[in-house]
C-alpha cells in the first residue's frame, strides 16, 4: 500500500448491524462534510431499490460531527447494514495540488482504493451526486480480469480531453464519478503510486485532476460500462430547456444510477423541481430529512439560484439572489 492506516486517519468508526450472510458488495464515498447529506440519501437510494442484496459502505472525510456520526449509526442499525466512517489526517496530504475548487476530498478515493486494496477484490466508488433508482445485482458479477477499473465514457463534449491526455482511444474517455475497482489491480500494478507520480509530472495540465489522471493510468484497461450505469444529468438543464418533463425522456426505467452533475444538486433548496424526484423521495422517507437542504453559499450557487428562480418567475428573489452573487463575487478578491 502507499498509505499507512495509522497515520493517514486520525480516526475509525465501524457500525455493523448486517444480519445478512451474503456476501456484501463494497460501496466507497469520498466527501467533504457538506456533501454528507447527498452521500447518505445515495446509500439509501441503493439500499431501498436493492433488498436482495447486502453492503459495506465506506464513508472517507475529514471530519464530522458526533451527531452525524450518531446518525449514520442509526441508519445502519435501521437498514441492518453495515457503515464505517474514516477520518482523514489532511496533514499527511500536504503535497497535493489542492486548490479551493479541487480540495482534498477530490483525492479521497484514491486513498479508499489503496487502504481497502487489502481486504476487498473490488469495489464501487460513487460520487456523492449519484443516485440509484435500479438494480445493481450485475455489478458483482462483471469480470474484471486485467481490468483495473469500470467505468462509463463521459459526455461527447468531453471527449477532446483524450486526444489532450493522448490517450489512445481517445472516444473513451470515462466520467470518474462512478467507477468499479479491481482492487487486486489496483494493488499489483501501484496504480496509487502511479496515480500521485503522474499528478505531480501534470500539475497544471489538468482541468479535472483526478479524472484526468485516473483516465491516464488506466487507459487500455478500462472495462466499459452501459451510460444507464453513470447517467449523466444537470439540474441547470432546467433553465435551457424549460420543460420541467424534459426528464422524462432522458431518466428512463433503464437507468440504473443517476449522476447529478454541475452546480446545482438535487439537496439544494432552489431546485425542487420534478427531476431532482429521484432524490427527493428517499430524502422525505429517510431520519435524514430533519436536515434542511443547503441553500446557496457561493458566487457559483448564488448565480444559479438567481437563473432558477427567474425560470420559476421568483423575479424579486432572483434580482436579491443576483445581488448576492456580485457581492459575494467581490468579497472573494479581498
């Protein structure tokens, strides 16, 4: 491993109240405290649309609160499951590139697939904005011999960053907010180690850095996934298109997993909207729902609340939300 346990997590807590004898299918999340709320409506969304199966979620942050971790000990005692919580020492990150838009968390998962390279064959990765709405019994049963990972290819707009990347077939190159490791691989080949090494060789060549490097150290040996796996959708697709079941079309019976990218996520309170449903749902049945959807706290969130409640003809709020915007925009270059 590239990681010791005993000094990159200042802290471990394992909740276990599976009763079940399967086998369980390893499920990671790698998070900042305020995307613990979409981290944990995710892990429901998966318990509820798969009964037949039983999990191991694990939960990589830097810090969280003795409430919250009271809670997730009460939603893995009600869905008898199991949860373990890994607080992370950031100290021992010092050498990354982090900046305000790409934190340390952004690497978290690369530390999950090295510290789990021990125990687990494979496992799931999920970024906290993806919510499950089918089965995921096949997962388990891909076979990924000499694959290090599965993934699903990103959006056609995206593709160019294969030819920047050269990247061989460069049509493949994969979204990295849903990812099945080999974790066996992953341990034989040090992909950790080649992961930081290219990272430090590419400081600034990269707009997604973990993506674009997890896309270098993997080329030729991605195992590719159905989009219904990694459906990409963004609730400021609302404000183009205007048609509040656009969704429909697009979020199908067929779908598995739904990522929801951009700035708006279905857990902040300005896009209640018919297609943020999916996650919604689970949220006003889960103990969760006593925690209050985020409201806007930066000039990006800011300026798509204000886009938002223009469409929902909110003008007054929208003008407020605007003003909000440039004054939060202007605090920021001082």
């Amino acid at each position: 491993m590239f990681f010791e346990e005993s000094k990159i997590l200042s802290n471990k807590f394992t909740y276990d109240y599976s009763e079940c004898k399967l086998e369980k299918f390893n499920i990671i999340y790698g998070i900042t405290e305020n995307f613990l709320l979409g981290a944990v409506i995710s892990m429901e969304s998966i318990i509820k649309n798969n009964p037949d199966m039983s999990f191991n979620f694990h939960f990589f942050i830097e810090k969280i609160s003795a409430n919250n971790l009271h809670k997730l000990e009460q939603t893995a005692k009600q869905y008898q499951t199991t949860i373990s919580v890994s607080l992370i020492d950031n100290n021992s990150l010092a050498f990354l590139p982090v900046t305000e838009r790409w934190p340390y968390a952004t690497f978290y998962r690369i530390i999950g697939f090295d510290l789990l390279s021990d125990k687990y064959d494979t496992v799931l990765y999920l970024d906290a904005d993806v919510m499950c709405k089918g089965s995921l019994s096949e997962l388990p049963n891909i076979s990924l011999d000499n694959y290090y990972l599965a993934a699903v290819p990103d959006l056609k707009g995206l593709q160019d960053r294969g030819k920047k990347l050269k990247i061989i077939n460069d049509s493949k190159y994969f979204n990295s907010g849903v990812m099945l490791a080999n974790l066996k691989e992953w341990k034989k080949h040090d992909l950790t180690d080649k992961f930081f090494t290219s990272l430090s060789n590419n400081p600034n060549n990269s707009l997604f850095p973990d993506q674009d490097i997890l896309n270098i150290i993997a080329r030729d040996k991605v195992y590719y996934l159905n989009k219904n796996y990694n459906y990409l959708y963004g609730m400021d697709t609302e404000i183009k298109v205007k048609n509040l079941d656009y969704y429909k079309d697009k979020l199908t019976d067929d779908v598995k997993l739904i990522h929801y990218v951009g700035v708006s996520k279905p857990w902040h309170s300005w896009v209640n909207y018919p297609s943020a449903k999916f996650f919604i749902d689970i949220y006003n049945d889960s103990s969760w729902s006593t925690v209050p959807l985020e409201k806007a706290n930066t000039p990006k969130q800011l300026k798509k609340k204000s886009s938002h409640e223009r469409l929902q003809k909110k003008y007054i709020l929208s003008i407020i939300s605007h003003l909000s915007y440039i004054s939060a925009k202007i605090k920021r270059k001082f």
